[in-house]
C-alpha cells in the first residue's frame, strides 16, 4: 500500500492506541502490540510508517527526530541471523526519503553498508554493517523505531 492509500485513513485513527505508543517512544521504550488475528495490528503500523506525524501532535513541547521503519517479516527470505540482519537493513534504506528529511548524509552512509552485505550469508557481515548504522543513528541523535511485522515469524513455533 502506498502513502496515498493510507490517506483514506482519517488522523485521528487509532487515537488512543497511538497516544499510547507516543508515550513509549517519548520514554523510549520498546513494546509489542499484541491481538487477535484481523484486529488491526498491521493496519496501525502500516499507518505510523506512511504518517509517522499522527505521533507529532503528542510531542508538541518535546521534539526530537524519530524515524519509524517499518520491517515486513513477511520478505524474510530464510530464518536464520544473516537474514534478519540484512531485511532490517533493506528496510532503512527503502526509508531513505524519511530519513532525507532529518539527516540526508545519512541515506547515503545506509545504502553503502546495505549494499556492502546485501547478497551475502555471512551473519557477522550483516550483524556489523546495521551496528554500524545504528551507531551513525545514534551519533546524529535520530531515534530508530523498528516495527517488526508479523513479530511471530521470528518466535520458534512462528
């Protein structure tokens, strides 16, 4: 679905539920979402990773840069370490016109270490480049929220 399709949502969808998430993020904390099949877990993440500014209005004395990614554990091509390392790289680069917006050096920096390990199955390679991008993260002082989707894919029973 693209950003256009997600405007057919109106910004006060989910309203509760993202004040919630709003207030994990601002204490920076980690969390799940949890429900039943078909309840709208994915429909939630899908519209905080095409309008991450639903979150904006919750943070109106407090802004800081925050780039939500979300992660399709449904593109995981095998279930092992190197894999999930190189999904949650292709997913920060594939949100390269979000992180433009807060840090354009950076886009470049992700595509490099991406493309350095993209089509290898070493975990350690992959392992290191996102380490390495998460510390260029860090170091800009932009917060990374991965929201992993189905996170069940990567329980042992998954």
């Amino acid at each position: 679905m693209d950003k256009w399709a997600w405007a057919a949502y109106p910004p006060t969808y989910r309203a509760r539920e993202i004040a919630l998430l709003a207030d994990w993020l601002l204490a920076g904390e980690s969390g799940s979402i949890i429900g039943l099949a078909g309840s709208g877990k994915s429909n939630l993440l899908g519209f905080l990773g095409h309008w991450p500014e639903a979150l904006q209005s919750y943070w109106r004395d407090r802004p800081f840069k925050l780039l939500l990614v979300q992660v399709d554990l449904n593109d995981l091509p095998g279930n092992d370490l190197a894999s999930l390392y190189r999904l949650i790289l292709r997913s920060l680069y594939e949100s390269r016109r979000g992180l433009a917006t807060f840090e354009p050096a950076l886009v470049t920096a992700v595509e490099t270490l991406y493309r350095k390990v993209e089509d290898k199955p070493d975990s350690f390679a992959a392992q290191s480049a996102l380490r390495e991008a998460l510390f260029l993260f860090q170091e800009k002082k932009l917060r990374l929220v991965l929201m992993l989707d189905p996170f069940r894919l990567l329980l042992p029973d998954g």
